[in-house]
C-alpha cells in the first residue's frame, strides 16, 4: 500500500502563525506537526509515502524530512497549486499509486490511543484483500462542521454528508482514509462541488453506494485532533505533553516506530541521538535502544 499526506492548504484561520509557512510545520509539543500524521502511516506498516503540498512549502518539508531514509522510509513530493479539494490527492498522486492501494491522511490530524496500529492494519488488509475502503469515525459536538456519518438501527452506515445543516448524528469521517485501486479511476471522474473542489465525501459516497466503504468507529480510549485553529495547536500540545509526561511513551517518534519495525538500526538511532542528546527527545531515543520501554503499546 502507498501512503498519502496531504498538507497543502493556505491556513488562512491560523494567520498569522502561518503567513510565511506551512501549519503542517508548525510545533506539536516537541515536534513538527506532519510527524503525527506520517507516524499513522508507519505504524499501518506503510514505506512508501507521497506528501503533498503547496508550490512554495514543498522545498521546506524536503529540507525537514529528506528522502525519509532516517525513518526507513521512501518519501516522495509532489504539488498540489491551489487547495482544489482533498479527493484531488488522489489524482495528483495517480502516477505514485499506480496499481497499488493508497492511503492517505491530512496534514494536520493527530491520532492516538491503545490499539491504534492493529486497526490500521486492519484498514490496509481490508484494501488489499479486493474488499474497498475505511473510514474512521469520532464523535464530535459540532457535526455541522465536518463529514457526517448516518448510521441504521444494526450501525451499519447509510449516508455520508458534508457539513449538514441538519445533521443525521453526532459521529464525523475523520481525516484518514484506506482505499483499494479504484480510487484513482473514482477521483477522476468527480466532478467539483459548488464550492470549485472534489470532495472527499463525494469519493467515499461512491464506495457507501457500492457496498464497499467500512466505517470504523473510534470509540472511548481513542483521541483524534484537528488542529486547525489557535485553540487546537494549544489542546493537541497539551494533550501530546501530558500523554507522554504520564505514559513514559512518546507519540509520533518517527525513529521508535521505525527501529521497532525494524527499518532502521540501533546504528541509525544512535547518529538521530548525537545530533539531539541535548534535549528529552533525544534521551527518549536512548532509552528506547537501551530496553528501557516494553512494547505494549501498539
């Protein structure tokens, strides 16, 4: 499966934080936000991954991240010129996906909780098997402002509609999605909303309507962030400190993730800790290879 971060946009609502550079760039606590994301895609066991974004932060995030071999990754970039719709990942990366199935996350959403890993993998065999798409649903109070899901007396799905006024429940499409191959040929032939953009509501329609779209709820145990504004940046640093204060386990280190799944060496580890044994990040990345964690949490 390849993998897609999306982290293009203009981040208008955070201005003026981001008025000279990209929200995916932005600080998480004690990392760059697209670190959450791509940490998803890791830990769905995908290396193969295509980020996306605007013409003038594409340079920035090839200058954070390289060819992601320190991750024991393969990372590609690609532009998208104008925030067109999220559904036009799909058609960007077209090429990138060629016959294969694709994932794809947004930039800016952060994803947490025991038992995350074995239902992302759940989502790339349910791809991979030939059986069509997931989506993961959160409760949220405010369902006019996303995706909602509308769901039967037996909770099997039945409708997906982009910001209701009316809004048939509480439980929102999060921003990750797992799609078998015929996304591509699906995102192509959208056509674009009122608003100019291909929706990524219309592209998961099309896989309810067909039978094939699975609706994973995110239930109690499981957190989800957007941080789209002033006030999430600060929950979802509060939150990331916190987690990581109390569990003794960090969230999103890109280097644990890839020495546990053994892509990358304790040697590897070791030249990430030099450069950064100056502050607890790079401590963490000591204890991590001197045993000093038990796997548990994945």
């Amino acid at each position: 499966m390849k993998g897609i971060i999306l982290a293009g946009g203009s981040g208008t609502r955070l201005y003026p934080l981001t008025m000279v550079t990209s929200k995916q760039l932005l600080p998480i606590y004690d990392k760059p936000m697209i670190y959450y994301p791509m940490s998803v895609l890791m830990n769905a066991g995908i290396r193969d991954i295509l980020i996306i974004s605007t013409p003038q932060d594409t340079p920035r995030f090839q200058e954070l991240l390289g060819d992601g071999c320190q991750f024991g990754v393969h990372l590609s970039y690609a532009v998208q010129p104008s925030p067109d719709g999220l559904a036009q990942a799909f058609v960007i990366g077209s090429d990138f996906i060629g016959d294969d199935t694709a994932a794809m996350i947004l930039g800016d959403n952060i994803f947490a909780g025991h038992g995350l890993t074995k239902r992302l993998k759940a989502a790339v065999k349910n791809a991979d098997s030939g059986k069509g798409a997931t989506v993961f649903g959160y409760y949220v109070d405010d369902p006019e402002r996303f995706g909602i899901v509308e769901f039967d007396t037996d909770g099997k799905a039945v409708s997906i509609e982009e910001k209701p006024e009316n809004p048939k429940s509480n439980y929102c499409v999060t921003g990750l999605y797992f799609y078998d191959n015929r996304v591509v040929e699906y995102a192509k032939n959208l056509k674009p909303s009122a608003r100019g953009e291909l929706e990524i509501t219309d592209l998961n329609r099309i896989y309810l309507e067909n039978g094939n779209l699975n609706v994973e709820l995110l239930g109690q145990g499981f957190t989800w962030l957007d941080t789209g504004t002033h006030e999430s940046l600060v929950d979802a640093t509060n939150f990331v400190k916190t987690v990581e204060t109390h569990q003794h386990r960090k969230i999103a280190c890109l280097e644990e993730i890839a020495y546990l799944n053994k892509w990358i060496t304790k040697e590897d580890v070791l030249n990430v800790y030099e450069v950064l044994k100056k502050n607890q990040y790079g401590q963490y990345l000591k204890d991590v290879l001197d045993g000093k964690y038990v796997d548990i949490l994945r």
